[in-house]
C-alpha cells in the first residue's frame, strides 16, 4: 500500500514556484497524542475544531519554527498556553484535530502559509510571503482526502 509522506516540496520556473504540499493525516489533537506523533521539526500546521454537526472548521494554519511542530502544536491546543480569551473559547473543552507538514526551508514555509492565507481568509490575511517569487502555485494532497484548494 502507498504512504504518502507528509512533506513540502517546490518546482521553479522562472518568476513562479510551484509548491505541492502533502499532509500528515488528520488526527485527534491531545498533547498525548502530539507528544507520540508529531517530528520535533520546522513545517506548517493546521489546528481544527470539531462541531456539533461533526463538521471540522479550520481554526489556524501557521507556521513552526523555532521550538518546531511538536511544541508549536502543544501549545496551540493548550487553554493554558494563551491569555487571549477569545482564542480560550475556541479551543477550550473542545474536540480538535490537527495536520501537520514539516519542511527545513522557512522561506518556502513563508510562502505556503501566505498562499494557504490568501485562500481560506482572502479579505484577512496577515502574513507575508517570502518574496522571492512573482507567482506562487500550490497543489494539495492529504491521505485522508481532505483538500480546500481546488
């Protein structure tokens, strides 16, 4: 059986790069879990709360740099970890879930982040790309078949 391997990988042409971006699978986000599973690497992750109707609504995607996935996802999931109480409702008491793509190049995590940025909050993103490119592309791949971009 094939394993896709969570990763981020880039083809340049000219002014445009083109990412593909494969996810880890979604998983149940408990510091337990994370702890077992998550690669204590740079990358970007995605955090999920799950509702009422068992619908996933995307909370945050961001990058992990420094202290990497595994510190970065504890603590976005741990009410402890923030004093903003907005931020605290959203995550406290609540099921979430997780997916995770590691990459060593912060540039090329900058730009996946702003493209993922422009796609889900496009009148509100707040972050910026690496610059090194005019055009960025970016295919999507996950093996539990959860895509947001066309």
């Amino acid at each position: 059986m094939f394993e896709m391997k969570p990763s981020l990988t880039a083809s340049v042409t000219g002014d445009t790069i083109s990412y593909t971006l494969v996810w880890s699978p979604l998983k149940k986000a408990d510091k337990y879990e994370i702890n077992a599973s998550v690669p204590s690497v740079s990358g970007l992750f995605e955090l999920y709360r799950m509702d009422e109707q068992k619908k996933l609504n995307l909370l945050t995607v961001t990058h992990a740099w420094y202290g990497g996935l595994r510190s970065q996802l504890r603590a976005a999931v741990d009410p402890d970890a923030t004093t903003d109480p907005l931020r605290r409702s959203q995550i406290e008491n609540q099921e979430l879930w997780f997916r995770y793509c590691p990459s060593d190049s912060f540039a090329s995590i900058l730009d996946a982040v702003w493209f993922l940025h422009c796609a889900y909050f496009p009148k509100d993103v707040r972050v910026e790309h690496s610059g090194r490119y005019k055009t960025i592309r970016m295919a999507e791949k996950a093996p539990d078949k959860v895509h947001w971009l066309d």
